[in-house]
C-alpha cells in the first residue's frame, strides 16, 4: 500500500475522463440514463476528488452503465 492518498484509489484501468456517453437524460428520475450518475454528481464532476469519482466509477460499472451504442 503507498503512503500517498492519491495512489490509494486509482482505477485498475484507465478510463475517460467522465462516464459522460453525451446521451443526457433524466426524464423520469433523478439518474442519467446514458451515464448512470445522478444529476448531483454530473454537476459536481469538474470538482469532486478522484476518490469520489472512484467510487462513481465503481457503483454505475456495477449497475451497467454507461450506456454506449456499440
């Protein structure tokens, strides 16, 4: 484990900057359907800390987003 915070939680493979696939929408809920995050934290990106990022990153892989047309 490194003494240093920001090695604590990289992801295992590299990744875009943002789970963001510019198919916006949350129509009926509070969650985007092309990225899975919430509209809180589509606002919030730019400044939320690699570790929270992390963890968005964690939560909307496991519930299969995002949605990219393949």
């Amino acid at each position: 484990m490194s003494d240093r915070p920001d090695e604590v939680c990289k992801p295992a493979v590299e990744r875009p900057d943002t789970p963001c696939v510019a198919v916006c929408s949350t129509t009926f809920d509070d969650v985007c359907r092309g990225c899975g995050r919430t509209v809180v934290e589509v606002a919030h990106w730019v400044a939320m800390s690699d570790v929270d990022k992390e963890l968005v990153w964690t939560r909307i892989l496991a519930q299969g987003y995002p949605r990219r047309n393949k």
